[in-house]
C-alpha cells in the first residue's frame, strides 16, 4: 500500500478549519451517568458578553483547555462548561449609550429586553472566537445568567441563605455611585490618588455666644458636608485641646450645635487635630457615628445632588455645591486658610465618577470571616502565593456584602412589600422564578391584606456568577450533586470579588468548598510590556493573531509564554517560531510516514521488540522519559515546562539525532532492520501525536488521522515506561557521540560528509554498529579490547623563524642538514635535548625546538588517526 500523498508545506488555515468543521462537539460532553471514571469538573469562568474574547480571555482558555483535553486523555470524566455572566452595569451603560437614553426613560421591560438583545449578539461573536481557537468546550452545559433558567437558582440560593439567617435588609451605609444610581460592593470600588484642597475653617464655642468668644479651628476636605456635621472630635491625648471635651461648637453657615467629643482614632498631625465628623465623609465618619451615636443627616441624595438638608444648596451637584459653600465661607469670614492636600478617592469601576457613602436601605449577606478563611485553606491554590490575596482582602472586610442594586438588567430579587402593615414577604420556592415588579404573590400578606408593592432592586451580578462551581455541578438541577468540583481557573483581577464570592455561597448553602484546586493565571501584557488598553493603542486581539498565524501557534504562545500566575507579555516572535515548530513537525511527520511503509497500529501491537537496535530502543526510553516528565508537569500546571520538554524531544531528539542515525536503515535493504526503526518512527510519531493534543489540537488530530483510528482527542494518555532504561540510553548517546566525532574528523579533513573512508575500527565499546556505518557511509568494524598502535615519526621540519635570525647565511645549510636528518634519530636527540649536526666538519650544537618531528599513528602497520569518545577509542584506516 502506498502512503497517501503528504503535502510539504503545512496547510494550517485549511487544516484549522477542516477539523473545526468536522469535529464531534459531543465527544467532549460531561458523561452524567458515568460513575466509573473520576469525575473532573471545571467551574470556568462565565466571561462578560462584551462581543470581544480578548487575549486575556484567550490565554485564560488555553490553560483551561490544556487542563481539560490532558484530564480527558488521562481517564477523567471531564466537565468544561461555558458560562455568560450577562447581568450588569456595563450592558446597561452600553445600551444607554448606544440608544442615547437612561434607563429610567423606558419601561423596565423594554429596557431590559435591549440589553437581552445586545447580549445575545455578543455571546455569538464570542462563541465564535472560541470555536476557532479550538478549545474543547462542553456546549451541552452552557448556561446563560440571564435565562430564567439559571437566575431562579440564583433566586432559590437567596431563600436558602435567607433560611440560613444570612440575609438581612437594613438601612446601612453603603458605596454609592451617584452617576449609575446604584449601591456598589465594595469590591468594586477603584480608589485613585488625587490633589484636592484642605479648607481651614474657624468654628465658634456655643456656650460664649458673644462676638470675640473662642474659636477652634476644623481642617477639611469637604466643607460641602457641614450640613451633615454631626459632632467635632479631637484626640484625648492633645494637650492643646483637652479643655474643650464636652463643650459645643456652633456650624459655620449652618448655625446648629454639635459636641466636641474625645476619641483616640483622631489624628493629631493631621490638619489642626480638630476634625468634624459628618455623615459620610468617608468610612471613619462611619465608625465614629457608630461608636458615638450620632445623628444621621442625608446630605447627599441618590443621583448626587445636595439635599434638602443642604438648605439655600438643595438641588445643587456635588463639587458645584462646594464652590458656593467655600465662596460663602470666605465672604462670612469662617475660613482663613487653604492647602493642598493628597487625597485616595473611591470610583465606580465602571463609570469612574467619584463614589459618594449613603446610608440607605439594602438587603446584604452576612461576611463571616473565619468560615472563608477556613474554608480557603481547605482549597489548593496553584500558585500558593495566591491565597494570601484573599485572606488580606478577607481580613479588611469591614462591612456586610451588599447584594442589592438600583438597577435593571439583573436578577430580580424576590421579595414584596406589604403595604398595609409594611411587613416583608419572601417568595416561596414553588414561586420561582419570579419577577416582584409584575408579578404579585399568589398568597395574601399575614394581615390578610394582599395590596402589595413589589421589590424594584435587583440583584448584585456576583449573585449569579457566585454560583457557577454550584450550577455545573448539578445543584438545583435535578441532577446528582457532584460537588465540590475539581478545578476553578481565573484570573488573579477577580480573587477579592468572584473567587472570594463563590466560597462564601458555596460554604453557606451546601457547606463545602467550592473547587479543590484553583488555578490563577496572569494578565497579559502588551508587546510595550505595558497593560493593554484602547488608549495606548497596545490592544492586540486573538484575530489579530489569526490573520496571519494560526490557532495552534497562538495556543503555543500561550503554553510557553508564562507560567500560571504571573503576568505575560505578548509577543509577535514568540507566535512566529510557534509556526516555525508546527512546520518542523510537519517535516518529522512527513518523513516517518513516507519511509513507514504503511506502517499500522496492527502491526506495532504484531511487532517483536526484540529486533530493536540500541538507537532504537535509545530512542524510546527518551521518549519514555519525556513522557513521564512531561505527565508530572502537566499535573502541576506547569505548561511551559511540559511544552518545552515535547519540543526538546520532537526536534533534539528524534529529528536530529534518531532520524539521522536510522535513515541508512530505512533505505537499506534488511527487511528486520527496517521494520525496527519503522515501529519506532511509528511509535514516536504517534505518541507525539498525542501528547501535542492538548496544546495543537489541529496539528495533533491532523497528526493522528494517518496513523490512528478515531479522534486523537478520545485516546488515552500516551503511557510507555516499560522503555526506560539506564543501559539503552547509555549505548544509545555513545553511537551517537561516536558518530558525530566521525562527522567532525570528516569535516576538519576537508571531506565531503558521505565521503567514504577506508574502514573504521571501534575499540572498547558494545555497541550495534550498523547504524554507524550507515551514518558516516563506511565500514565499520567492533573489535574488543584496546587498539594496538604506534607513533612512527616520519619527517623533520627546521624550525626556520628559529634558526634563521640566529645562524643568517648559515641558516640554508643548517636546515638542508636537519631535513636530511633520519626522522628516527631526530627524535631521539629532541628527547635527549640538544640536536646536534655537522655542516662541513663543523659540529653544531641545536636547542631541541630547532625542529619538529612529524609522526605517524600506525596500526597493525597501516597509517591511522585516532579518535577518544569517553572510554571508546575509534580507529580510522587511512
Ligand atoms: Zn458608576
Ligand atoms: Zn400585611
């Protein structure tokens, strides 16, 4: 049978798309039923349908996908799931944009519907950029946030943790965006460094109202709130102002009276070591009108105007409104100084504008600390280092989580309110799903009243994503709960928020940890080293990437461009010599099955190991070794290093060494000896194959196509450790050596590399010779012990630039003497040390280095040169 014709040049774009096209999607479909197989569920990351599966994303996948084809071919029962984390702000704020409205300008359902439609459009883009990177994704657990399908377990988990007692609705201080119109986690608060000015105030004691009483001096950063100023404090251990505790002051521009209190927090060093505390300045305003009582003023109103409060400032914005209270300061003579100050301002990650604390009515979930905490320890954390994130995070926790959001496009939380007797009712589980804002509930209040008004806040989308390691493992599903599952891969950006949100929900409903393991991998950087971003231009994209390169050179980059957690630069030559490799391979490939004869899964199962040569069987225990390795690394994550090992033994290895040395063999006419280097050819190309499956899955399948039956994707991981041996690696690397210093003695002569030479003798090596013989195209003999041989000198060279300076119209004489020397004789009188001669009757006394004696290696009395390979000794018949 002859081998189907193999194209020279590899065709990545068509074979990409083939494949693509052909494969079965079930063949990676979670196995339910299947008790047999360890199971080994992936609890990905549902990205943002934002219609661009950026780099970050993709690099994120690839590992992913390593994980997940190298778990399959290794007897798992494999869960990739694909998610879409649809509900949030930036779909609302894009839809906003796009159609140049605010949410408020259309009915909910309207609204919500354009952000569904948005959404829809983009999961395609996205998906499609998946499906041509080739990752191996389970579609038949896809799931969607926004389908009634999964927001009613994010419903369902809300009344089970309700239950549980860790829901409560409370008036609270929480982060605020005044732009968004919405409470934000904080989590989700982005804090920058900014300039600002510390206005210093003069504020009058109460009690002498008189003109000329005693004044204090108050530094601060927010005169706009004096309205809410509900107290002044100074530290207990300030000499300059102990005398004031429990006094009043009088408010600039306000008029009302507030205590001048101790507390220990205050910072003397700080302005005048007097501060006003109002409500909310920032989080300590909020400790100290706990800790001190204090009464609650709401300055600040939802969309970020001055309340009424405010007074004659009701209606103004924010930095408006503290212009014209700084302008009134002045004119009425309160303040008399101003400095520049530093200041870390919070900002709405999505929108940037600064956020404002409201103390406002939410529903929140209790954060225990010591539950995460011990729970996160439980977890194996790839890199370690990790954890440390999220127990810092953990630890600084100083508020509940609020789950409740002013917004639309999320899941509705289920609950109403009575309006009679203003008691809340929780939906019960037969009522999910359930949308309060249309739907009333099918049962009347306890007061008999069933005049209700549905909850319009909606639900934190960390609500939804929080569940996903639950979901894909079959909770509320009518399924068997497989949890916890195996492996949770992210990002190390969404530690404090997604990895930190899931171990709490996972711990409180079902009271275990979410993921064994959870991998972090880095971002990716631009070619600039810097992070991407529109604004410097440095934003590269997976298509950006297949234009010109293809979907295996990219996953390359990815495996051997970082290792899990730490971040990684792109890098167009890396994606370059990834193609260079996929050609190399395709070259190995092509050659081992043109010179296999057909060669079959049948027949190496038929095939007797015995008739294997040393280079072959030197060949297989590397091979073997390689596996080994490269098994270990992926069990650890470490992508790089398990690529690096395949592309060492592909191209090191196999093409430069064993192909070398066996070509003789395949060309030659010994029907066993053939058959020898086609089994192992046919070995080594396959398991390659295989272990390139997870990182090349085109070139792999391509790959297996010829040599294999079914999918590469559906065979086991390559096992052949019965080749691993000490003694064949040892024989193996000495033919090798031998044969490449016979290469390099034929090349220092000047010959042509098949040149033949006479015959040479191998001494002191057991080695098999005939892939020797063939390599360097001569006979080659295998003698036992040492070669017997000896230096025969044979001419004498003057050394002229000695003897010419030294004897001038001499020196032709003397020289003409030396040449006519016997070499024999030369010798000897060099190793006695002086060379003596005669010109003429005159004796002349020569130092030894008047002249060289040139010698001749003889064997058995033929001429030979000898060459030193370890303890071998190597014998050319000149
Ligand atoms: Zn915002
Ligand atoms: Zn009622």
């Amino acid at each position: 049978m002859t081998p189907p014709e193999i194209p020279k040049e590899y065709d990545a774009a068509q074979i990409e798309t083939k494949w693509m096209n052909t494969w079965d999607a079930s063949m990676y479909y979670f196995d339910w039923a299947d008790h047999k197989r360890p199971q080994y569920i992936i609890d990905t990351p549902p990205p943002y349908p934002t219609g661009n599966f950026h780099i970050g994303n993709a690099l994120n996948w690839c590992y992913i996908d390593f994980v997940a084809r190298y778990k399959r071919m290794r007897g798992f029962n494999v869960m990739f799931p694909q998610g879409w984390d649809c509900h949030g702000l930036p779909t609302e704020v894009k839809v906003e944009e796009t159609n140049k409205i605010t949410k408020n300008q259309v009915p909910r359902a309207e609204f919500r519907k354009m952000c569904e439609d948005m959404t829809r459009g983009n999961i395609a883009k996205m998906r499609n950029t998946m499906l041509r990177l080739g990752f191996s994704n389970d579609w038949s657990n896809e799931f969607i946030t926004m389908e009634p399908s999964y927001y009613v377990k994010t419903q369902r988990s809300f009344l089970k943790m309700y239950e549980k007692d860790y829901v409560y609705h409370e008036e609270h201080p929480v982060n605020w965006c005044p732009r968004c119109e919405t409470a934000i986690a904080l989590a989700e608060v982005e804090y920058r460094e900014n300039k600002t000015k510390l206005n210093f105030l003069n504020f009058s004691l109460a009690d002498g109202s008189d003109s000329g009483s005693e004044k204090v001096s108050i530094a601060t950063t927010r005169p706009e709130l004096l309205c809410a100023c509900a107290a002044v404090a100074v530290n207990p251990q300030d000499a300059r102002y102990g005398k004031y505790v429990g006094q009043e002051l009088v408010v600039p521009l306000f008029g009302h009276k507030v205590p001048i209190l101790a507390d220990s927090d205050v910072d003397t060093s700080f302005g005048t070591g007097v501060v006003m505390i109002c409500t909310f300045g920032d989080k300590q305003d909020i400790r100290w009108t706990k800790t001190h009582s204090l009464k609650i003023t709401k300055a600040i109103t939802r969309d970020g105007k001055m309340s009424a409060d405010a007074g004659k400032y009701e209606g103004m914005g924010i930095s408006e409104c503290k212009a014209a209270i700084i302008e009134d300061l002045k004119k009425e003579g309160f303040l008399y100084d101003q400095k520049e100050s530093d200041q870390n301002v919070g900002l709405c990650w999505r929108c940037k504008t600064p956020i404002e604390i409201l103390s406002e009515m939410q529903w929140f979930i209790k954060v225990k600390q010591d539950e995460i905490l011990s729970a996160a320890d439980k977890v194996k954390w790839e890199p370690e280092y990790m954890k440390v994130r999220l127990e810092n995070w953990t630890n600084t926790m100083e508020w509940d989580w609020c789950i409740s959001r002013q917004r639309i496009f999320a899941t509705p939380i289920p609950v109403w309110y009575c309006n009679k007797c203003h008691k809340i009712m929780i939906a019960e589980d037969s009522w999910l799903p359930i949308d309060p804002t249309h739907q009333n509930p099918p049962v009347p209040c306890s007061c008999g009243s069933s005049d209700f008004h549905g909850e319009t806040d909606v639900f934190d989308t960390w609500m939804d994503s929080s569940l996903t390691a639950l979901c894909v493992s079959g909770w509320d599903s009518g399924k068997e709960l497989r949890f916890p599952t195996q492996l949770r891969p992210q990002g190390h950006d969404i530690i404090r928020t997604w990895a930190f949100y899931t171990i709490l929900r996972s711990v409180a409903i079902e009271n275990k940890i979410p993921w064994e393991t959870i991998m972090i991998n880095g971002m990716v950087l631009g070619t600039d080293g810097h992070k991407m971003s529109k604004s410097l231009g440095n934003v590269i994209s997976p298509e950006d990437v297949l234009v010109e390169h293809s979907a295996d050179a990219f996953r390359q980059w990815g495996a051997s461009g970082g290792s899990v957690g730490s971040d990684i630069m792109f890098r167009w030559n890396e994606v370059v010599s990834a193609s260079r490799f996929i050609q190399k391979i395709w070259n190995i490939y092509r050659f081992s099955l043109s010179n296999m004869d057909a060669f079959c899964e049948k027949d190496a199962a038929a095939f007797d190991v015995s008739k294997l040569k040393q280079i072959d069987r030197w060949l297989l225990s590397k091979l073997g070794a390689a596996v080994l390795e490269i098994t270990g690394l992926m069990d650890s994550f470490q992508f790089s290093d398990a690529f690096k090992s395949i592309r060492q033994f592909a191209w090191d290895v196999l093409a430069d060494n064993y192909i070398e040395l066996v070509k003789g063999r395949l060309y030659g006419s010994n029907a066993d000896e053939k058959e020898a280097a086609r089994y192992t050819l046919y070995t080594a190309v396959s398991i390659l194959s295989k272990l390139l499956a997870p990182f090349t899955p085109f070139l792999a399948e391509e790959m297996y196509s010829r040599i294999g039956s079914g999918s590469v994707h559906l065979q086991s991981w390559p096992e052949i450790g019965a080749f691993i041996s000490k003694d064949a690696e040892s024989k193996g690397e000495l033919i090798k050596e031998i044969t490449s210093a016979i290469r390099s003695y034929k090349s220092d002569n000047k010959m042509a590399l098949n040149a033949p030479l006479k015959k040479i003798e191998i001494y002191n090596a057991d080695v098999d010779i005939g892939d020797i013989s063939n390599t360097v195209t001569s006979p080659v003999d295998l003698i036992k012990g040492d070669p017997d041989f000896a230096a025969v000198p044979i001419e004498v060279k003057p050394n002229m630039g000695l003897l010419g300076p030294q004897f001038r119209d001499k020196a032709g004489k003397i020289i003409g003497a030396l040449k006519s020397l016997p070499p024999q004789e030369a010798e000897k009188m060099k190793e006695a040390g002086k060379i003596t001669i005669n010109i003429g009757g005159e004796t002349i006394e020569l130092s030894a280095d008047a002249v060289e004696v040139k010698k001749e290696l003889i064997s058995n009395g033929r001429e030979i040169d000898l060459l030193h390979v370890g303890e071998a000794v190597v014998v050319i018949v000149k």
